[in-house]
C-alpha cells in the first residue's frame, strides 16, 4: 500500500501537469487568435479595406490656413 506522503506527492504533480497542459491549451489558443487577427489585418491592409474618418486622419499642410503678411509689410514693423 502507498503510504500518505507519496500519494500526496504523487497527486499534488498529477494535478500541476493536468493544470498546466489546460493552461498551454487557453495559450495556445489565444496565439491562434490573435495570429487570425494579424492575417485579418494585414490582408485588409494589402487590400486598402480601411476607411478612416474626416476626424481621425492625420495634419495636412496643402491648404495655406494661415495669413502671411507681405515681406514690406514685416520690413516697416522692425523699424
């Protein structure tokens, strides 16, 4: 017969390996979800399915928003 001690033991590592290959499943399929996610985006990016709004785009500087005064102008105001 087993005596306490090493039925203990013997239980104790039984249930970390079982835990342990159930905590390398949830990772495992955590990795194949956010690989999904990354194939999903690269593809949308290859494709230019991405629409950005008029609010979340980036400053251009085409448009000359700003008023400059003429160069006599600034001359006159130093003196």
């Amino acid at each position: 017969m087993i005596d306490k001690e090493l039925f203990r033991k013997t239980e104790g590592r039984l249930y970390r390996y079982f835990r342990s290959l159930i905590e390398i499943d949830k990772l495992e399929h955590k990795a194949n979800v956010l690989e999904e996610q990354e194939n999903k985006i690269r593809q949308d990016i290859a494709e230019m399915n991405i629409f950005l709004e008029e609010e979340s785009r980036s400053i251009t500087y085409i448009r000359n928003e700003y008023k400059t005064l003429p160069q006599d102008l600034v001359m006159q105001k130093r003196k």
